[in-house]
C-alpha cells in the first residue's frame, strides 16, 4: 500500500475510532492510536503482501545478497600480461597481505597469499603501473573454482576476480623496491591453474 493510500487508511480508522468511542482523543492518546492502527495494519494481510513484494524484488535484484572484498597488500612478483584466445587481456597475481596478529613464536606477522585475477583494461593497467613489492588495493569479489590436477584429482581454489584495482602507496613508478618485508619470498605452489576456466573462456596460464 503507498504512502497516500496508508495515510488515509489511517485517518479513517482514526475518525472510526472517534465515532465507536464516543470520546474527544487526547494528543498523546491520538498518537498512541495512530501508531497502533500502523501496527495492526502493517501485520494484517494488506501488510504482509507488501512485504513479500518488496522482498520479491530485492531477490531479483540480487540486493540480498552480497560478494564484496577489498584488499591492501603488495605484489610477490611482477604481474604478466597474457591474452585468452579470443583476445581478451588478462593478468594474474598474488598479493601478499599481512595479518594483523604477529606469531608468537615468530614474532612476525603472518602472510596471507591471494591470487587475484583482473580482466581488460584493469589487466592491461596492472600490467603497465605495478610491479613486484608495489602496494595495491584491490576491489572485487570472491570467486571459487573447481579444476582438475595433473594427478587426476578433483581440486578448488579460491581467488578475487578485481574490479578496480588503485595504487595503494606514494612510490614513483620506477621506484619498485620491497618496504615492508619479503614479499618476493618462494610462494605456495597451486598446481593447475591453467585448467581452470573462466567466462571468457580457459585462462592462457
């Protein structure tokens, strides 16, 4: 039900209730109806149709749900630009991320490793501006895949498809040197990666 429509639902239920009571309504004992009425009104069945609606739209929006990652961490290596076969660009890199917990043992921070994936102009601008040890910030979305190892095992792995991808410190281009650890250091190998398939068809890597 709309706003006018309510609205005047409202004030005719509040002009019955004068009717039926017989009584002069208070201010405080007015508002008090008003928002009763409101109640009644929006847990009765006119009520919960327009609920369903609105929930019914959101669903198709996809509103009630949401993937959404933002990282800040640096480069392991310097990305490489590659093209599928039908031409489409496309670089893939690992960003290291610190933790924010340092190991007690250690007493460094812990790195997490996380393959991102950028398409198109965004592939072709990573592949230009940013090298090993230069920080970056990505926006994307998780995104799970499901390939096979050359053993024959059935493997998933998890990576951000990005966005946007922004520069995530004040270095100069040329100017590629590591400041916050090694983050050049041997990373977890994931076999099979070229097996694994995306829209636009099988990465070239």
């Amino acid at each position: 039900m709309c706003g006018k429509k309510r609205l005047g639902f409202l004030f005719h239920l509040d002009a019955a209730f004068i009717i039926l009571t017989g009584i002069k309504q208070t201010t405080e004992l007015k508002i008090y109806a008003l928002c009763l009425l409101a109640l009644i009104q929006y847990f009765t069945i006119p009520g919960l149709i327009t609920q369903k609606k609105q929930r019914k739209k959101l669903e198709e929006r996809g509103l009630n749900m949401l993937n959404k990652i933002v990282l800040q961490g640096r480069l392991s290596k310097n990305p490489e630009l590659r093209h599928t076969q039908g031409g489409n660009p496309v670089v893939s890199f690992r960003l290291a991320v610190d933790r924010d917990f340092k190991d007690k043992q250690t007493g460094e921070k812990a790195i997490d490793w996380i393959d991102v994936v950028a398409w198109r102009n965004t592939a072709e601008f990573v592949s230009r501006y940013f090298t090993k040890g230069r920080m970056a910030v990505v926006e994307g979305r998780l995104q799970m895949r499901d390939w096979t190892d050359k053993d024959g095992n059935k493997r998933t792995s998890a990576e951000v498809v990005a966005d946007h991808i922004y520069f995530g410190d004040s270095q100069r281009s040329g100017d590629t040197s590591n400041t916050s650890g090694d983050y050049g250091a041997p990373e977890p190998q994931q076999d099979g990666f070229s097996e694994l398939a995306d829209d636009d068809g099988k990465l070239p890597f």
